[in-house]
C-alpha cells in the first residue's frame, strides 16, 4: 500500500504550490483519496486519471477537506460523454453542500455517487476502512485504512499484523485516534497549530499531542501535515521528536510513502 499526498495545506497558507487536505493510498490497481481539499485537484489529476479512483472518502464537511469535489465534478461531467462517475463516501449532508455551493439542485449527482459515511469498518475497493468519529465538527471521522491482504501481507512479517495508515482527518483530541492506532501503523496526523498552542475554541491537536498518541499507541511513523502558516513547522517538528522516539516527518505535496 502506498501513501501519496497530494495535498498537505491547512485552511488557508502562505507555502507556494501548496494545495489543502487530500491523500492518495494505492493498492494494485484500486485508489483511494482521502479528503480533496482546495487546490488539490490540479495534484490529484497530475498523479493519476481521476475518473480511475476507487472512492473520495471525505472527513468531515469544512471546506478545506472537500471543496475540490467540485472541479472533480466539472471533469468528469465535461471530459467525458456520457460523465464518468466517481463514489465518494461522507458525512450525511455532503451532497446537499455541494449543490448549495452552485445554487443547483442535483449538481453533485450529475457525476458524484455520495453515499452517507458511517462509524464502523466496511469495505472500500480492496481496501478495509474504518471510520471513527473524532471531536471537531458535529460530524467528523478520522479512518484506519489497510490494503488488500493479499498485496499487504507480502510486505508484513509471516504471521505478523498489517500495517495500516490512520488519518486523523482534523481532530480535536488525541485520545479519539487511539481507537484507530494499532501497532505498527504509519499516523498521519493533523497539527493546524503545529506545536501550539491551539486558538482558544479550535478544536485541533499539537503536534506533541500527535506524537503522545503514536507512542502510546505504539505507532511506527508519525507523519505531520495541515500546519498553518504562522506556526513554526521546526518547531512543530522538534515538538513530535521530543514526544516520539520513531520516525516523524512533516509531509509536503509529492511525498510518497510505503505503509
Ligand atoms: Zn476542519
């Protein structure tokens, strides 16, 4: 299974080329993007045919994690005759936002299958997600997502667990990502405010929050991303380095990983 960020921006950012909250995992063939955030389109479309993607699965409804559901729509409606379709999986409301955005009803269906995300594990493609509610908006997930076994297994230790990739989505407190974590997994976590403190009623975590978590849920990666600008992305670091003893890196537009 492979992570690809596609974008690693927060709400809003002074970092050139930066594109907001969305991530790329493969698996063989099969594709799945977690959030699409503004500006991430041009990414997504620049690493693979986006009409190709297994499912959109989308955290939770503040812009910066699915506003580029949009240009995703006008491609498939406007490339292809008859419009390609993508599913995309989130909270209960998306489709309704979506139409909102374009005052027209049914704009999001032309070319969007949504479907209501629900807590829980279900099966996504090849892939196995569970989706986990978190402290932020009234509805928002952060998700555990393991590849095929048959391609994850290759890569594990002969009876050993698979690793998994957890997304916090945006998170308010660390304990609900614990849930998520088991042993070996890569967590890509959130740090808005990177090293803190957090703006007093944002419900967002530190990175030393981020760190606090994958060690006690004994994580083997943290990766760090959707700091502001404004806050210190070294400090952000050296804050995850004093609280994790693992691998931390704070990921960019591009980065690639093996989980
Ligand atoms: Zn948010």
């Amino acid at each position: 299974m492979e992570l690809t960020v596609i974008g690693a921006g927060p709400a809003y950012t002074d970092r050139r080329g930066a594109a907001s909250s969305s991530y790329l995992v493969r698996s063989g063939d099969a594709a799945l993007l977690l959030d699409l955030g503004q500006g991430a389109f041009a990414n997504l479309a620049a690493t693979l045919e986006p009409s190709g993607l297994t499912a959109v699965i989308v955290s939770h409804l503040h812009p910066d994690h699915f506003v580029d559901l949009v240009p995703l729509r006008h491609y498939l409606t406007w490339e292809f005759k008859p419009a390609r379709r993508v599913r995309v999986v989130g909270p209960r409301c998306l489709g309704d936002r979506l139409d909102a955005l374009n005052g027209q009803p049914n704009f999001a269906a032309v070319a969007l299958d949504v479907e209501a995300l629900v807590e829980g594990r279900q099966r996504v493609g090849p892939f196995e997600v569970e989706a986990r509610l978190v402290a932020h908006t009234s509805e928002s997930y952060a998700f555990r997502v393991t590849g095929s076994p048959e391609l994850t297994r290759s890569r594990a230790t002969s009876n050993g667990p698979m690793p998994g990739l957890v997304y916090s989505g945006d998170c308010g407190k660390a304990e609900d990502l614990l849930p998520l974590i088991h042993p070996g997994d890569t967590l890509l976590s959130e740090a808005s405010f990177g090293a803190g403190p957090v703006a007093p009623g944002a419900q967002h975590i530190t990175s030393g929050e981020a760190a606090r978590i994958a060690t006690t849920g004994h994580a083997a990666r943290l990766l760090l991303t959707h700091v502001l600008s404004g806050y210190s992305r070294d400090a952000a670091l050296a804050s995850a380095r004093a609280g994790f003893s693992g691998p931390v890196q704070l990921v960019t537009e591009g980065d690639r990983f093996e989980i």
